[in-house]
C-alpha cells in the first residue's frame, strides 16, 4: 500500500511541474521584444524567473529519481513475489511427494501387520497340534513301557537277522568271484564271436545287396595260390547261354589270357631273344594298326605295326561309320600307298558298362576312360612323366616311370624285368639308352613325338600289337 500511496504522490508532482511548464511557456511567448534596454525591474523578474526554473527543474530532476527508485523497487518486489510463489510450488509439491510416501507406508503397513496376524495365527495352530503331538507322546511311551519287554526281544531278534544277512553276503561275493574266476574267459570269448557275427551278418547283406562287393573283397584277400581254384570256378560257370561274356569284341577271353601268359613267360626265360608272335588276328600284312593325324589339309595314317618302323600312309576312305580324330587309335587295311580306316577304337569305356556303375552306385569320375587292364607299363623320358602316368592309370594300368638323365641303368634294368610293355619317348632321351633296350620287340614302342593322348593311343595299340586286348 506504501508504495502504491508513493507512486501516487510522483504522479501528482509530475503533473504539476508540467503545468508549470506549460504556464512559463506561455508567458515567454506573450511577451514582445524591447528594443531598448531592459529596465532594472525586468531584470529582476528575470533572475527571480530563472531561480524559480531552477528550482522547479531540482523538483522535476527530484521527481524523476524517486520515480526511479520506485520502479526499481517495483521490479525488485515482483522478483520477489516470483520467487515466493516459486517456493510455494515446491513446497506444495513436496507436500504431494509426501503425502504420497504415506499412502504407500500406511498400505505397507496394513499389509505388514496382516502377515502378521496370518503368521500368529499359524503359530497358535502349531502350538496346539504340538501339545496334541506331546499329549499323544506321552500316551504312546506309557504303553511303550508297558510292552518294553517285547522290544528287547525284537531288537535281539533283528541283530541276529543282520548276523546272517552279513553271513549270506559274503557267501555271494565268494560266489560272484569263483563264477567270474571260471567263466570270465568265455564271456569274452562269447562277446568276440558276437561282433564277429555281426560282422558276417553285415558283409552277407552287402553280397546280397551288391555281388559286386564279393569280387572287390576278394582282390584284397586271395592270394596268388588260390589261382587254380578260381580258372575251376570260370569253367564251371561257362555255358552257351552266358558265351557271349567271355568275349572281349572279337577276341576270346582265354585267347587274350593265353597271349598275356607267354609273354610273360618270354620276360622270365627268354628275354635276349626276339618274340615272335605267331598267327596274330589284330594285324597281318594287309591289316595295319596305327593311329591318325591332319596334316596340310588331309587324313594321314601312322601305321605302328612294326614296333621298330612306323609309316605314313595316305587315307583313301573310311567306312568305319565313326567321324575320324587326331591321334585316335584305328585299323585300317593297306592298298598300296594309302589305306581305307575300317574300325575305330574308342578311349572311352562304353556306355553299357557306365550305365551299370551307376546302377552298383560306385563311385566314378566324369570322363569314363576304356580300361585297357592291370598292364605293367613302363614310361621312359624325361619331360611329362608324372601326367603319363596320370593318364595311363585312369586306364587301369600299372605304369612306372624312368628319368634316365636322373637314374642309373641298373635300376633301369629292375624296372624292364618287371614291365609287359615299354614305351620310349625318343625326343628327350639320351642315345646310349638303346644299348639297354631293344626297340625291335614287339612289345617296345618308340614316340616320335608325345603327348597325353598320343601316349594312351600307343600304350592301347602296343597291346593289341602283342594280341593283349
């Protein structure tokens, strides 16, 4: 209120010395200029006039600096009413805060004292069934010692009864252990046979499953020695129903078997000699074995016959009803200076027998190479021998290798001892190796020139030169 009554009062004074302005004003504009010098009683009038504006300007200066006071002071009040209702709010809101903790602690107080009462309760129900329990006690130990002298005759009775259960006990460990000393030997023995059924069992169901697994079993497991007994069993088996199975295209099987063995049996006896074969059906004066190459735009034969001499030969025609390939082994017959192809030999093991690994689901590889047999090849270079190898033994032979710019020829010696056929790479040997090996048999074959396919083609027609397939 004191500061409203203040405010007021700078208002009015305000007022008032604006109105004395406004007079002061008036009366300077109502007087006219005096061209004359003023007179001395002007002069006072003046001076009083001028004492009086300043005078009324110290009250209006006066004024304003109260009227500033009481604008700070009203700015510093309404802070302070701020910061009042400020404390209000958070003192009502910790009053809220408060009462809420209250109302949380009285209704955890309720619930506490409402599991206390559960809990007294159920502790005056235990009391009572434990006096009931003790009440009950008492009566059953009255008649317990009523019937004392019964118990003790129990209790002896049941120290006996444990005499002899320890008794027995060590009667049946005794036994278990005389049992396990006589027949411990024959459970083991029972428990061999049975695994070893279970293996028969197992190779029983695979012959039934695949016969084929019999043979592979027996390639692992026959010896030499039971030879004789299998030549029996095949001729047991020969009937004219099956005929068509000891056949290897043209040729007999036994006859193929036949060439094999005494060529075998000249490697062991006879080796200074020449090998003569005698009424070949592969190849005659007239029928030639070779393999073909192109060369300036036409056919060539390569006939390979003579191990020792190849020849080129023109092709005048082929009625083979096969397309013709470079290095592709053929027979042809001979007519003067050129030939006419009249069979191809494929590398490739035909369809029918890839059809029939894929029945037995054994495991083969994409390309089906023709197996030319369990041949013993030997390879002797310098340069690509490990891929020769490779190659020849995706036809199933048994190929060995010799670097004679690396090894001695007494190895050299041991390993021709041991091969059916030899192949020479004549491009990257050394000349005194001739002196080891006689490129005049038969069964020795001399490249010109190798390759990969071109070494599968002479090892297959070297075989069917010494009448081996």
């Amino acid at each position: 209120m004191n500061n409203i009554i203040q405010k007021q009062a700078a208002d009015q004074k305000t007022k008032q010395l604006e109105k004395n302005r406004a007079r002061f004003k008036a009366k300077v504009t109502e007087r006219k200029p005096v061209k004359s010098l003023p007179s001395p009683v002007k002069m006072e009038d003046l001076q009083r006039e001028k004492r009086l504006r300043k005078r009324a300007q110290k009250q209006v200066d006066d004024l304003q600096k109260r009227s500033d006071r009481s604008k700070q002071t009203i700015i510093k009040q309404r802070q302070h009413i701020l910061e009042f209702k400020e404390k209000v709010a958070k003192l009502e809101y910790e009053r809220y805060e408060t009462n809420q903790k209250l109302s949380k602690l009285k209704e955890q107080y309720e619930i506490e004292i409402m599991k206390r009462d559960k809990l007294l309760l159920n502790e005056q129900n235990i009391r009572k069934e434990a006096e009931k329990t003790v009440q009950r006690l008492i009566v059953k130990h009255q008649k317990d010692q009523k019937s004392g002298n019964a118990k003790v005759n129990f209790l002896n009775q049941v120290q006996q009864l444990k005499k002899s259960n320890k008794a027995l006990r060590q009667q049946v460990e005794n036994y278990d252990l005389l049992t396990h000393e006589k027949y411990g030997d024959l459970e083991q023995e029972v428990n061999n046979l049975r695994k070893e059924v279970h293996i028969f069992r197992n190779r029983e169901c695979q012959i039934k499953n695949d016969p084929l697994f019999l043979l592979d079993y027996m390639k692992q497991y026959i010896s030499s020695a039971y030879v004789p007994e299998l030549v029996d069993l095949i001729q047991d088996y020969i009937t004219s129903e099956n005929l068509h199975h000891f056949y290897r295209g043209d040729q007999n099987v036994f006859y193929l078997l036949m060439r094999r063995v005494n060529l075998l049996n000249f490697h062991i006896k006879k080796r200074n000699n020449q090998y003569k074969l005698k009424s070949t059906t592969n190849s005659s004066e007239v029928q030639r074995l070779g393999y073909l190459v192109f060369d300036n735009g036409s056919w060539q034969f390569v006939d390979v016959t003579q191990a020792n001499s190849p020849k080129v030969y023109a092709v005048q025609a082929n009625v083979s009803n096969e397309p013709l390939e470079i290095d592709k082994p053929v027979k042809a017959i001979l007519k003067e200076d050129s030939v006419t192809i009249i069979k191809c030999f494929s590398m490739e093991m035909p369809k029918q027998l890839q059809y029939k690994k894929k029945q037995t689901n054994s495991p083969t590889p994409k390309n089906e190479y023709l197996q030319f047999g369990n041949f013993k090849v030997l390879v002797i270079g310098s340069r690509f021998l490990s891929d020769y190898k490779d190659c020849l033994e995706k036809h199933g032979c048994n190929t060995e290798l010799h670097n004679p710019f690396e090894e001695s020829y007494e190895r050299l010696t041991g390993k021709i001892s041991r091969a059916e056929i030899i192949l020479v790479c004549e491009r990257h040997i050394p000349h005194s190796l001739w002196g080891h090996v006689d490129k005049h048999q038969p069964y020795v074959s001399v490249l010109k020139k190798d390759s990969k396919d071109l070494i599968s083609t002479i090892t297959y027609l070297t075989l069917q030169r010494c009448e081996l397939v």
